[in-house]
C-alpha cells in the first residue's frame, strides 16, 4: 500500500513538474499565448502568472486581460485594474488604454477622469494603426466628459512630464 501511494505521489510530483512554466519569462509568456489561443485561458494563466509577478509587462497585460473577461478564471475588475496598473507602471501602452477605459467608467474602482485622460494620450503617443485611434477616441470621450477644472490639471500634468502613474 506504501509503495502504491508513493508512485501516486511521485506521478503527482511529475505532473507538477511538466507543467511548469519555464523561468524564461518571454518563453513562459509564449507558452501561455500558445495555450490562450488553443481555447484554454486557465494554462494561459498558469504559464503568465510567474512572469506578470516577476515584472513582465506583456504577462500582467494578458493576466488583467483574463480577469477583465473573465477567461480561465473568475471575473474580477479589479483585480483586471491592478494588473493593468502594474504594466503600465512600466510604460506598456496597451495597458494604459485598458486602465483608461476601465478608470473612465469607474470600473474596478473609482472614477478618475484627469489619470485616465493622461493615460490615454500616452497610449496615443505609443501606438500605431487601428490601436492609435482606438486611443485617440478615448482620449477625445474621456475630455468631453471632463469638467473645465479637469481638464486645466490634466493638461497641465501633461504639459509637467509623465503624470500620475496608476
């Protein structure tokens, strides 16, 4: 009986160790994209959880991606924000404007018109293409909703350097 439980164990242990993620970072955030996009967001998660906490933008995008959606695992704005936070923190463009949007409506915390604006044009800075101007729309939504005193400090913040990071 011990030695039946040992092999159970010890396959268990196996288990564990095939499937985790490589300490490469960008080769674990592969991993994971090639399981996102094979339809099982969960191993996704799995493979960018250890890269997203050890600062790897790309994978704490995708984590608050998840998150936003729901996708692997259960939906929780918030903690989709705090993700998204992280990897702006560090310039990732896609982030910003996903922290935009989500600070614009008040989603997964307060409303904070005047970071998510800085946020946005940020992204416009960065972007290309069809992202530029999803960016660019943000920015232009966001100022329409912003009062006068709202938008004297976010373009003075502007104007001072990168703003209030979130």
């Amino acid at each position: 009986m011990i030695g039946r439980a040992l092999v159970v164990v010890l396959g268990l242990e196996a288990h564990v160790f095939a499937q985790a993620p490589p300490r490469d970072d960008a080769a674990a955030f592969e991993r994971g994209l090639e399981s996102y996009l094979a339809d099982d967001p969960q191993s996704a998660w799995f493979f960018w959880l250890g890269p997203a906490e050890r600062g790897f933008a790309e994978a704490q995008f995708a984590i608050g991606v998840l998150y936003l959606h729901g996708e692997g695992v259960p939906p929780d704005p918030a903690l989709a924000k705090r993700w998204f936070e992280r990897a702006a923190a560090t310039g990732h463009a896609r982030a910003e404007l996903n922290l935009a949007l989500m600070l614009s409506a008040g989603h997964g915390g307060s409303r904070d018109l005047v970071a998510a604006y800085i946020l946005a044009m940020r992204a416009v800075a960065k972007l290309d293409g069809d992202e530029r101007r999803e960016a660019r729309t943000a920015a232009a939504t966001i100022a329409r909703h912003m009062s006068a005193e709202e938008a004297e400090r976010a373009r003075r913040l502007l104007m001072e350097g990168p703003g209030p990071r979130r």
